[in-house]
C-alpha cells in the first residue's frame, strides 16, 4: 500500500469520518512511529509505520470482509432506491466506501452474504472457472426420495433444456415437507429453485449456511454482521487452492 494522507489512512477503515480524523490529529493523538502528528496531510505507509490513536494501535487494512445473515425481503445489491440492501445493514463501524456483495441471494432467500471492497477476491470466488461450492437448505413442499437425489448427482436438466453440473442432495428432515441440504458449484439465476421444480418440487424456503468451507455464524441473527478473519477467509478459497493443486500434479504426470 503506497503511502497517503493520515486522516484518508485512519477514515479508510469506516469507524471514523475523514473529519473525526482530522479532530484527533489536531488534538494530537495520533502518533507515527512514536511521533505526534498535528498535520492531516503528513503521509505514511502502513505497511511499514505504526499508527497510533489515543495510545491504541491502528491497524489498517487494505480491504474489508464481512459476513451477513441476511433476513428475508433484502435486496442483494449496494444500492436500490426503493428497497433496503445488505449494504444498507452493515454496521457503521465497518461502513467504507465500495461495499458490495460478492454474489447474491434471492430477496425472499437468507443466510450467508460476504460483503466486501475487494473486487479481485470478488472475481476469484464468483468465477465459474472456480466452482467455489456455496450450501443450502432448502425446505420442500412435497416428499423427497432417491431418485431426486440421483438426478442432482448426474445433473438436473432445467425446464429450458439447460443442463446444471452435478450438485450434492442429502435429506436432513424426512416427511410431507422434507429439510434437504444442496451443495452446489455453480450459481444460474435461481437455480436451487428451478432444479427442484424440474423433478416436479418446489422449495418453500431456501437459506445459504456456507460458502467453500466457511459456515454462516449462526449466532449472528437476522442482519447481523461481523468481519471475517484472514484464516475464515482462507476457507472460503481452501477448495480452489487443492483443486488447483490437483491440476498442477496431473498435468506433470506422463
């Protein structure tokens, strides 16, 4: 990270403006490297200096990952002028421009939404080359049994003739209104949705619990957010990384 301004560095992280910065500096509470600093526009690199506010270290970080719960009835989006985001219910403390979700839910879909100012990391796991797994539970209206268990396993052909790579089904909850857990390495426009209603379904409820090996804190709630750590992010790409690997091997074998 090149160096910038103090009061850009320290307003970057979203837990203060540029002019809550400012009022620190100029109080003098804000040190680099041990020395105060009284000038908003001195610059430093955080890579290298150690920033200080009120005698606490700042730590600042390039980019921001944060894990969402999200509740039925918000939109998967930045902004929407008529609709509440899950933008809209990221804490301020962890507010900082750029936001966006890396994927999206349905409106009437909850659970796990990584929320992000990373567009690399974004791209890396949205990829279809990557086929990051995402897992779901779905609740049906109607009796699940083998056959549709099957049919995800060799590839749900869609109502329009589209044909879904092979997903994981496994019945957590039998009877009149089964609980199923969907795993799936791809992402069509409502598909979990489409693929049960192919088999002649329907999905009553749908919430995202995981994404590659990170599950949804549950302790969370509805709207509830909080950041993810650099080992709980290296989860969510761990699948990428070994199949990677995998490649990498075969292709040097003769």
């Amino acid at each position: 990270m090149p160096h910038e301004r103090i009061d850009k560095l320290i307003a970057s992280q979203g837990t203060l403006t540029r002019s809550d910065a400012r009022r620190l500096i100029k109080s003098g509470a804000v040190t680099v490297n041990g020395a105060c600093v009284r000038d908003a526009g001195q610059k430093a690199d955080p890579t290298t200096d150690q920033i200080s506010v009120s005698g606490q270290p700042f730590l600042i970080s390039k980019h921001i990952y944060l894990m969402l719960d999200k509740p039925a009835g918000i939109v998967s989006a930045s902004r929407d002028p008529k609709r509440e985001t899950v933008v809209d219910l990221v804490p301020a403390k962890f507010r900082r421009a750029g936001l966006f979700p890396a994927g999206r839910l349905d409106q009437d879909t909850t659970g796990f939404v990584l929320i992000t100012d990373d567009g690399d990391f974004a791209h890396r796991i949205l990829s279809p080359k990557k086929h990051i797994s995402k897992t779901y539970l779905a609740r049906l209206a109607r009796p699940a049994d083998d056959m549709l268990m099957d049919a995800f396993r060799a590839g749900v052909v869609l109502a329009d003739g589209t044909r879904c790579m092979e997903a994981g089904l496994r019945i957590l909850e039998g009877g009149e209104m089964p609980l199923a857990e969907v795993v799936l390495h791809e992402g069509k426009y409502h598909q979990i949705k489409r693929m049960f209603a192919a088999l002649g379904n329907e999905v009553t409820a749908l919430r995202r619990i995981k994404m590659g090996e990170l599950s949804l804190d549950e302790t969370l709630g509805p709207g509830g957010c909080r950041k993810i750590t650099a080992e709980e992010l290296a989860l969510i790409s761990q699948e990428q990384l070994e199949q990677d690997a995998g490649h990498t091997s075969q292709a040097g074998t003769p």
